[in-house]
C-alpha cells in the first residue's frame, strides 16, 4: 500500500489509466474479429464497413501508446491485405 500522498495519487491515476488502456485494447480487439469474421464469410461491404471503424480504433490506440504504434500498423496491413484478397479471389 501507498504511504505518502504523491504515492497514492499515482495509485488511483494508475487505477483509472489501467481500466481505460484495458476498455481501448477490448473495443480494439473486438473490431478487428468483426473485420476477420466479415472476411471469412466473404463478405466485402461488411468487411470495409468494419475495417474503417477498425483503422480509426487502431490508429487511436497506437497514437495513444495503449499499444505499439507499429503493431497497429501491421495489424491495419493486415487486415487491408486480406480484404484485397477477397475482392480479387
């Protein structure tokens, strides 16, 4: 337990921070299995739909380093790259 005052202000900021990280990385998560399930069932307006609600969530996670700004990045081509493949195959 925190035993100065500064120590447990950090605590309750690090309390509120960890819930709101912890609520970006679900929804972020979230979006992308609805991107991967519209590719699966080939389905390509569904697909883009959730891919721009993706991007925007994934560019706010990655800006906000709730995670790596590379790893949106990757996940964003990732995700692109497979909704490409089902509108040429």
């Amino acid at each position: 337990m925190p035993n100065t005052k500064s120590a447990k202000k950090r605590l309750r900021q690090n309390v509120e921070r960890r819930a709101r990280n912890r609520s970006m990385r679900s929804a972020v998560k979230s979006q992308v299995r609805k991107v991967r399930e519209a590719v699966q069932a080939a389905d390509v307006e569904k697909a883009e739909a959730e891919f721009r609600l993706a991007a925007k969530r994934l560019d706010r996670a990655g800006a906000r380093k709730v995670i790596h700004p590379n790893a949106a990045a990757r996940l964003k081509s990732r995700l692109s790259a497979g909704i490409l493949a089902l509108k040429q195959g």
